[in-house]
C-alpha cells in the first residue's frame, strides 16, 4: 500500500507540477509578487497532495524562536520536501542555492524572478564576498534567508560538517542565525521513491545572537542542528 500511495503521489506531484511550470512562464515578466503567490499556490498543493495520497502531514514548532527582524535560517536538509516546507511559515524566503539549480529550465528564471541566491560552491573568496553581499541585500530587504549549512542532503541520523558560507554569514551580516532540525528523511529519504505516512516535524530552535566567536558559533549551530535531528528522528521511531 505504501508504494502504490507513493507512485500515485509522484505521478500526480510531477504531472501537477510540470503544468504549472508551463503555466506559469508568463510570469517571469510579471511583477516579483505575482511570481511570489504563484509558487506559494505550488507549495499549497503539494501539502494538499502528500495529506490526501501519503497521508503524510507536517508540523513546525518553536515558531516563538523567530526574531521581529531579518534572520538567517541555518536548517538540516534531509529531503526534497526542505526546499518548499518553508513557505508555509515563512511570508518571502530567500534560499542559497547551489548554482547549478540556475541552470535548470524554467526553473532557473522562476528562481532568479523569486530573488533566490545562487552560488558557486567551488569557487573561492570572490564568490563567498558576493554570497554576503546578496544575502545582507536580502535581509535589508526584511526577507528570511534560509541556508543549508552542510551543503546537501544527507541522512536523519547523519551527523554533517558545517561548511564555512554559514560562519561567514553569521560575522558579517550581524543577524540573529536560528536553528532548524527536522526528521523529513525519515518519511521522505533523499533518492527514495517511497514515502512513510506521518507527520514531519520541523523545530526552530532559540535564535544564535551575533557577536559569538566563530568556533562557539559553529559549535553551538551544529549541537543545535544535530540533537535537535536526533531528537525528532526519536519520536518518529517511536510513532
């Protein structure tokens, strides 16, 4: 029964989504906010998908942890699903992407309409100068920035190395970086065709103020990241 709701799942999410694509490309010369409203309808029905077909839910909590002001969003990424979750809590985030994603069709413009930040992760300090400068753009702009601090997907249990963007981010732009960890991979594993029912569970954790140094600062990110990971992937045992 899971892999039938999984393959009907996918072939419904697909099919829905290439249509919108399609739909949506005369939109790229429309105004940010049309483009804005549109990709939130795609989220929305996604999440309306996966409820109906996977019965497969989701839930954010500690959303008292984010601050007033611009913030940075340091999550763990253990699935496709990371890449929307956030516009359902989030009024107008701004992701750091890997450059590559730019050159997806259709895709690449749609991100580059949304304001999304594009980088080269084997370039070298030229690239990490332009990455801050996008981001503080973005925060002066009061938008969420979301990062991925370990780079790419990895497993619920994994235990990730910080890479050094996140570190450069918290000394320079002198917002308050708020911790994310979740369990999507336990339900939703990265190259896995099938998919658990459930409830995913996302947790913002107490906001990290500016003015740490940096080794307190990626020490105190990942312990936050990673027992914050452990401890929802518990629960989802335990379910």
């Amino acid at each position: 029964m899971i892999f039938v709701r999984s393959l009907a799942f996918n072939i419904a999410a697909f099919t829905w989504s290439i249509f919108l694509l399609i739909a949506y490309i005369p939109l790229v010369l429309a105004p940010r906010s049309a483009m804005l409203s549109a990709i939130r309808f795609w989220t929305r029905s996604i999440f309306w998908l996966q409820r109906r077909i996977l019965s497969l839910d989701f839930e954010f909590r500690g959303l008292k942890n984010l601050p007033e002001g611009p913030f940075i969003v340091a999550a763990a990424h253990q699935s496709a699903w990371d890449t929307i979750c956030f516009y359902a809590v989030l009024p107008d985030p701004a992701f750091v992407l890997k450059n590559e994603l730019y050159r997806i069709p259709m895709f690449g413009p749609y991100a580059r309409k949304l304001g999304m930040i594009a980088i080269d992760r084997a370039a070298g300090a030229s690239e990490a100068r332009r990455m801050i400068r996008s981001v503080s753009a973005a925060l002066e702009a009061q938008r969420p920035v979301v990062i991925f601090p370990g780079g790419t997907r990895s497993a619920p249990d994994d235990i990730v190395e910080l890479k050094a963007g996140i570190s450069a981010l918290y000394r320079r732009c002198n917002v308050p970086v708020v911790p994310l960890s979740l369990n999507s991979g336990w339900f939703w594993g990265r190259r896995s065709f099938v998919k658990k029912p459930g409830r995913i569970l996302a947790e913002f954790h107490a906001p990290i103020a500016p003015g740490l140094d940096a080794g307190t600062f990626d020490e105190l990110l990942s312990s936050r990241i990673h027992d914050g990971n452990r401890a929802l992937l518990a629960e989802a045992r335990d379910s």
